[in-house]
C-alpha cells in the first residue's frame, strides 16, 4: 500500500477545526496521561490509523485522539513510519469501528 502524504490536510480549514473540536471534546488533556491518573495538557490530535495509510479516517472522530507531545512521539516508530506497541494499541482499541467503516464502505 502507497502512503499518502499529509500535503496540505494539517493547514485545510475542516482539519483546524476539527482538531479543536477533538481538543475540546478531550478537555484540552493528553489521554494517554490520564490513563495512569497523569495530568498533562495536550496539543497534538493524534490519528489513531495514520492518515498517510487512511487519509479517508482522517476526520472521523473515533479515529482521533488529544495526546501530549511526548505521548504522540510514543505512537510513532519515526524511523520505520509504524505504529509502536502503544500505537496498536490503541488501534486495537477501536478496529471495531474502523472494521466497521470499511464493511459499511462496500
């Protein structure tokens, strides 16, 4: 599979707005810190499956998550462009939904 490239999405206006409303619905906190009863604020919407492999969930709500900076370099083996143990992690958490959109989709 070919990886889109992010291009121009991060600076399109549905994208801005879209990543405060995920912000806001996360009360502005990382959730990978709250998992451990940690306080930390975010600033980073992080793409669950990566939009370069799944540019189309690149607005879906479910798979969108406010993380901290240091918590959205944990997700990402920047070497490799893969997702870490934690990243599967929480696309296991939601590969319901994400089979769902793709069952749905045909």
């Amino acid at each position: 599979m070919s990886r889109v490239r992010n291009g121009s999405f991060y600076g399109n206006k549905k994208w801005v707005v879209k990543r405060e409303k995920i912000l806001k619905r996360d009360g502005y906190e990382c959730q990978n810190c709250k998992r451990y009863f940690r306080s930390k604020e975010a600033k980073v919407v992080h793409h669950i499956f990566f939009y370069e492999d799944y540019s189309e969930l690149g607005l879906m709500n479910w798979n969108l998550v406010s993380l901290c900076s240091g918590c959205h370099n944990k997700m990402h083996n920047r070497t490799t462009d893969e997702a870490t143990k934690l990243g599967k992690e929480y696309q296991d958490k939601i590969k319901v939904e994400f089979n769902n959109y793709f069952k749905n989709k045909k």
